[in-house]
C-alpha cells in the first residue's frame, strides 16, 4: 500500500543576507509566524475530530544545525508564533526536531513513524532549511549549486494495518548519488508504473539521474526555478505537478531524497482526487 | 509504564591508547560574513574527550549493552547532534534507531502509547562549538515490571571513565 498525500505547501524562505546578530531572533519569528500558517493551512484537509488524533508533528531539516547545536536556539522558538490559546488549539506544535540524516531526514522520520505509531492514521511533517547564520556554503556550493530555501508540510494518510514502500538506507561508497540513481533504478525495475520525483540538481550533477533513468517517468527537475531545496525537493516537484494539474489520481509517485553523506530514502506516496497544494508567497 | 534511568558523566578519553585520525569535516568559512557568523554562536568550557569518530564507537557499545538486555528489535531513540563530522556507521542507521536533536517531545509521545522502548540522552561533545555536559541518561521503559540485569550498561560505564553513575527505578 502506498501512503495518500493529502495536502503539501511550499512557502520559500528569501536567502537576502542580514544583519544576523541583530534580526536574526526576529527573522525566526517570522518565519515561524508563516510556517505555522501553512501547518494550518494543510490541516484543513482534516475534520477536527481527525485533526485531534495528530499528536506528533515532526520538524525535518538539512542545515539547520549549527544554532541547535551551539545551544544558541531550541526547538521552542519554532513554537513561539503559537501564543494564544486558540493558535495553540487550531496548530498542532513541533514535537520533534530531525537534521541528522541531511537531506533524507524525512524518510527515516517516517520510518520511525511507521514501525512505532502503529495505531495512527496521520503523519504530519515538515520540512524547514533557512541560512539563518547567511554561511557561504549554505549558499552555493559544488554539490549542489544554488540552494534554495524554504518551508514544506505534509500531510500523509496511511491505511492501518498495511505495509507502506518506505526505503531508507546509506550509500556504501562515497559516489552516493550514482550510487542512489542505481538503487533507485533496481526499484523502478519492479515497479516501472511509478513517477520518480527526484532532488533539485544543477546540469552536472543532473545528467547522472538523466542518463541513468531517461527510462522511466519522472517530474521535471525544478532547479533552474527554486535551487536545490534540500529535503524539500521531492515535495516541490510533487506540489509544482499538482498546482499544474500534471498529477492522476490513479498514478503513484516515488518521492526520493539522498544526502551530501550519503544516506537516502524514497517512498510510494499516492494523490486523492481532492489532494491540496500550495506554493506561499515567500518570506 | 515501568522506567529504569541509568547515568554518568564522561570524565576522560574512553579510548586513550589509540592513535586517533582526524576525520572529521568542519564548515569552511570563506568570507568576512561566515567568521562574524560564527563569532556570534556561543562556545561552553566544558572539556571535550572523544573525536566525531570516538563517540560513535561509544554510542554503538551502548546500544549493544541495551539490546543484551531488552529485545533486538526494541525502538531506541538516540539524541545526537549535527554536523556530524561525516558518514555516521551502518550500526546507528538501523530500522529501530531514530536519531534526534532532542529526545524528550518523542519519549513522551511513545510513553503515551505505553510502548516498552528505550532512550539514550547523550550530551557528550565532540566540538568546542557543541553545546553540552558529557552526560550520558539511558532510560528504559517497559510497560510491565522487569527486572533488567544492568550489568552490561553499569559496567560498560564503568570501564569507560563514566563518573558520578547512578541508576534508579520510576513507575510512571
């Protein structure tokens, strides 16, 4: 069984440097204010009596690091736009902060997610990459050419009781994007009928998952537009297609994410006839 | 829900006679801007005994001695702090681990679900940069009462300069 994305949104995160000693507590408020906007943007798709039975919100990131592990930030702040009670009621808080798989931090949420919420029915999760230090790295670099940056949620519905195709591993060289092409390859062998939504790549890096993959369907690579996004990417492609109208309901879809360390993952995720997606205005 | 904490202090180089590589990548800073960045994150004066490499070791020991004592395949949620110098071991990548920035939001969602689980609250630096006190906090949770031999945790502990080790029961 594949898992049913009911609704995703993108919102971007403007990269523009700032004075980051000075705004940088506000330009999380900020951000924060918008993310939990979306949150409760996507969870319109659920009744309250559904919406009541989230008690997990999971927070996935890149390189969102350095602020956390300094003990400069915690996850708190990303709950401070949440101040009165009914925001408090209306939202669902971040329960749990994961940048330790990179990129592929979603796929071994969902992971976790599967194996030890056996009784829950949805999965809610989030996606934020922010250069909030304005590091040159995180701006550009080899790997990946311009980063883009954003906020995604997602709300995903499982069927109780059934096995979802959720794949979450490590390369074993150190080539782990050729290497993922070639996993994700031996997967489509099996199941040819899936559309690949594949991370955001510059030309060089690109030609890889082209020459490798020309094979099978997959959903335009979105760089040229929004940057490489991270962990977002998948979901940007997927949401891009829907507000498009590119998505069949009766298509699935293989989301697949791999990292700078080389850890990856991919799932099957189907789309209902009434899936929402949003792509904000950016902040 | 049944708990048991176990807890100690890293207090020198658990690995002291080995010749250490130092493998583990930092950021580059480049610009005028990236070393203002850095500047403006705060540093701890509290001492730093194990390499990126080193405490990865130590922390699969750990599992080890947990899973000697509780069932294989037993969810274990593990905090652990990015970067992470590196590729991270297969060991700590498995199907029933999930590493986190901060346990406590997920231990309380699982304790909850009355699930029999275990937790390892490692705050051993491996960085000046990494905020922390080198304390290690297992908890075990089970959802009937056990009683759990801790003799592979405790003397692992023990064996690696753990101080100030201490354990005790909880019913929650």
């Amino acid at each position: 069984m594949t898992l049913s994305l009911l609704s995703a949104a993108f919102t971007p995160i403007d990269s523009k440097p700032y004075d980051c000693q000075e705004d940088y507590l506000k330009r999380i408020g900020i951000i924060s204010s918008v993310f939990h906007q979306q949150v409760d943007w996507v969870l319109e798709s659920l009744s309250d009596n559904e919406k009541s039975s989230i008690n997990r919100h999971f927070l996935c990131s890149t390189m969102l690091e350095l602020p956390f592990t300094s003990g400069q930030i915690t996850l708190d702040l990303f709950n401070q736009a949440l101040h009165t009670r009914e925001e408090k009621l209306r939202s669902i808080p971040v329960t749990a902060y994961i940048n330790t798989y990179e990129c592929a931090s979603w796929g071994y949420t969902l992971r976790h997610y599967l194996n030890s919420a056996s009784d829950q029915e949805y999965f809610l999760l989030s996606i934020i990459d922010a250069n909030l230090l304005n590091l040159s790295f995180w701006q550009h670099n080899e790997n990946w050419g311009q980063s883009g940056f954003g906020v995604t949620t997602l709300l995903l519905k499982r069927e109780i009781g059934t096995q979802q195709e959720n794949i979450a591993d490590c390369a074993v060289t150190w080539n782990a994007t050729p290497e993922f092409a070639t996993v994700i390859r031996r997967h489509m062998k099996e199941n040819d009928q899936l559309i690949m939504s594949l991370p955001f790549f510059p030309d060089n890096i690109r030609s890889i998952f082209v020459r490798m993959l020309g094979n099978y369907d997959q959903l335009p690579d979105l760089h040229d537009q929004w940057g490489h996004c991270f962990g977002s990417d998948p979901w940007v492609g997927i949401i891009s297609a829907g507000l498009n109208n590119e998505l069949e309901s009766h298509k699935k879809l293989l989301a697949c994410s791999v990292a700078l360390n080389g850890y990856y993952c991919m799932s099957h995720v189907g789309i209902e006839p009434n899936s929402r997606f949003k792509i904000g205005e950016a902040v | 829900m049944y708990a048991t904490h176990i807890t100690g202090v890293l207090t020198a180089n658990p690995f002291e006679n080995n010749v250490k590589l130092s493998l583990a990548r930092t950021l580059p800073l480049m610009t005028e801007q990236d070393f203002y960045s850095m500047s403006t994150l705060p540093t701890s004066d509290v001492p730093v005994w194990v390499t990126h490499s080193e405490h990865y070791q130590l922390q699969l020991l750990i599992l080890k001695a947990i899973e000697e004592m509780m069932p294989q395949d037993l969810v274990i949620l593990l905090r652990m702090q990015m970067p992470a110098g590196g590729r991270m071991p297969k060991g700590l990548l498995r199907d029933h681990i999930l590493l986190l920035q901060d346990v406590v939001g997920e231990e309380q969602q699982l304790i909850r679900q009355a699930q029999n689980f275990a937790v390892i609250d490692d705050h051993i630096i491996r960085y000046p940069m990494e905020a922390g006190d080198n304390r290690v906090t297992i908890r075990l949770y089970s959802r009937y009462q056990t009683q759990y031999s801790l003799a592979p945790i405790l003397d692992l502990l023990n064996a690696f300069k753990f101080k100030d080790i201490r354990f005790e029961d909880h019913i929650l």
